[in-house]
C-alpha cells in the first residue's frame, strides 16, 4: 500500500512538472515592453505604433506592429519567461513585402 501511494505521488510529481514546464517557457513580457522596444527599434514614438496578432510559442512573442503611416512589420521577441527570470532579447522586425 505504501508503496502504491509513492508511486502515485511520484506520477503526479512528474506531470505536474510536465505542465508547469511547458507554462514556464510562455513569455510574461508586457505589452508595453513589446509596444516601447518595437518603437524604439523602428525608431518611432510608441503613440505611433500599434501591435496586433500577438501570438506566442515556445519562448517567442509574434506580432505585427503597423506604424502611424502604414508601414507594416512582422516582429518577435524572444525570451521573457520565467525561465529566463523575465529577461528578454530586442525584438527583429521585417517590413511586409520586402
């Protein structure tokens, strides 16, 4: 019985780590952040910049900023989980149709 218990606890012990693994990799960086490096980067005012289709995987934020006139970029920015402690890389930006 005893050793029933272990093995069940043991079981639960590895998926949940498993679980909280996996959450542990999704980036907590703000919005903000995103909104102020990416302006930053395209060397324009954060009022002038929306970002949309905020997507994440794997430690990655995708999405796509559009300046006040039009200018449209795919960016990601790696980093900003709880693995990294929050630290995160600058964002990469390419312009659409190029």
């Amino acid at each position: 019985m005893k050793t029933r218990v272990l093995a069940i606890a043991g079981i639960l012990i590895v998926v949940g780590l498993g679980i909280g693994g996996c959450a542990a990799l999704e980036p907590l960086t703000s919005d903000e952040t995103i909104l102020n490096d990416t302006a930053a980067l395209l060397g324009v005012a954060p009022a002038d910049l929306t970002i949309s289709n905020k997507r994440t995987g794997s430690g990655t934020s995708y999405y796509t900023a559009t300046t006040k006139s039009g200018a449209i970029y795919d960016c990601e920015m790696e980093g900003g989980s709880i693995v990294t402690f929050g630290v995160h890389n600058p964002p990469t930006c390419k312009k659409k149709g190029t």
